[in-house]
C-alpha cells in the first residue's frame, strides 16, 4: 500500500506531539478524515507537511485539536483547548529555530528527546 509510510509518520507525529498511543493516533486521523470529508492518506500529508513547514488549513487544525482532545479526555492537559502549533508559530512563541511539538501552553521539546 503506496499511502502506508506517510499515514505511519503522522502517527507518530500525533503520538510524539501529544503523547497518543498508536491506536488513539490512528483514532484522531480517522475521527479527522471523517469530520473533514478528506480521505486518512490526504490528512495525513497534511500533518507531515506541517512539521516539514507547510501550512496546516485552518479547518483540518481544528479538527484535530478537538479529536486529540476528545481522545486524551478530560485529563488532557489544557483541555479541553489541545491544539496544534504549525512549526512558524513555535518558531516565533520560542523566539528561535528549536524544533518543538506544542499543546497549547503545554509543550514538549523533541530536540533533546533520544531516539
């Protein structure tokens, strides 16, 4: 399946972001592609474009900040307003170039997280 690796990337982009296990991100990508009428393989490209630089339509940021907070539940941080920081706003909210994955207030710094 040609759309496999890129679905695969965004969820672990959804999990490195906001902490999902590989079930709740392939939930949120669902839950998206539904509420958007966009097919899984689109929203996910989207969502890897974005941490490569492209924007991130305003619509499909919405919904998937009310997925992952539906699946983090009321325990999420900041919930139930989770959202996704495109890379240019977490440039300029850090003042600098570091690589960061943002829920709201609630950040989480990648760059110094082994692999």
């Amino acid at each position: 399946m040609q759309t496999r690796p890129v679905i695969d990337l965004a969820r672990g982009v959804l999990m490195a972001s906001f902490g999902l296990s590989a079930d709740d991100a392939w939930s949120v990508l669902v839950e998206v592609s539904q509420h958007t009428n966009t097919k899984v393989h689109h929203v996910a490209e989207d969502l890897v474009g974005a941490v490569n630089g492209d924007p991130l339509p305003d619509p499909l940021r919405q919904q998937v900040s009310t997925a992952v907070a539906e699946v983090l539940g009321p325990h999420a941080p900041n919930h139930p307003s989770v959202e996704w920081c495109s890379p240019a706003d977490r440039r300029s909210q850090a003042g600098g170039e570091r690589s960061t994955l943002a829920m709201s207030d609630h950040r989480r710094d990648l760059s110094s997280d082994p692999l």
